[in-house]
C-alpha cells in the first residue's frame, strides 16, 4: 500500500504494508539509521522517536497508525528548542559510551523536557525509565537533563 508519512517536515512516500513498523521505514526504506533497533518489542527504548512530540517507541508502531502525524527523529531534534538543549547537555557531560542506546535516550529526555521544561527527579525517572542503556550511563543522562532544564 502507499503510505504518506511527514518525517521531520518532509512527506515521505512509502510502498509498504500497513503493518510495516515505523522502525523498519525509517531504516530500511529511508536509510535513517541514527534511529535504533534493539528488542523489537517495545522494552529497550532504542527506537525512541516523536509522534506529534510524544515520545515513541517505533519498533512497535506500524506506519498506518500515523495518519497525519508528526514524526521526528534524532537526525532533528536538534532543532528543536529542547532538543539542542538537550543535546548540548549531553556534549557537556560527556553522557555517551558505547553510543548504541543513545538516540532513543535523547529522543526521550526532549520530549521529557518539552512537555514539562523543570522536572524533578521523579518525572526524569518516570520519563526515562523505558530506555535501557548497558553502558550504565544513566547518572550522567540525569545530571544532562538537569543541566539542560537549567538552561531554559
Ligand atoms: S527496539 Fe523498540 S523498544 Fe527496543
Ligand atoms: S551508551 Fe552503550 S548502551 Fe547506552
């Protein structure tokens, strides 16, 4: 079926089943690769975009869902105003290890702070808890979302 799909302020027309996940969209026909693929099953966090700014878990979402939303991938969050906050704090405290997780922690921590720009440590763990990082990177990644919810 032919699917229209807006991706960071593109339309993207896409030949594909309905039931295709996002995730392999944005991979394997788009060749968007900064999105991740971990479990598959909705319980690591890497696939993590935005639909309409809610943080997403794209692996388990199949494209005609989407309607008329919004995507947006780690390949823009940076232009967005929390998400180069977002990013810069990250620069910042050097949150990165192996990398692999990272993209859908940040997806996460933009929606986080563009829904709610001064949360506490309860709402980071609320937000942040679905993704999953093997590094253990996780103190860093709550003092970069401190860090960047003091800067707005
Ligand atoms: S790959 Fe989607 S949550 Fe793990
Ligand atoms: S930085 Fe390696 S899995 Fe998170």
């Amino acid at each position: 079926m032919a699917f229209v799909i807006k991706i960071n302020g593109n339309a993207h027309a896409i030949d594909a089943d309905g039931d295709t996940p996002l995730l392999w969209v944005l991979r394997d026909v788009l060749g968007m690769t900064g999105t991740k693929f971990g479990c598959g099953m909705a319980l690591c966090g890497a696939c993590t975009v935005h639909v309409d700014g809610v943080a997403t878990r794209s692996c388990v979402t199949p494209i005609d869902s989407l309607g008329d939303s919004e995507i947006t991938t780690i390949e823009a969050i940076g232009m967005t105003a929390a998400g180069a906050r977002i990013q810069k704090a990250w620069l910042d405290r050097e949150v990165v290890q192996c990398g692999y997780c990272q993209s859908g922690q940040i997806m996460s921590a933009a929606a986080l702070l563009a829904s709610n720009p001064h949360p506490t440590d309860v709402d980071i763990d609320d937000a942040m808890s679905g993704n999953i990082c093997r590094c253990g990177t996780y103190v860093r990644i709550r003092e970069a979302i401190k860090e960047a919810a003091q800067a707005s």
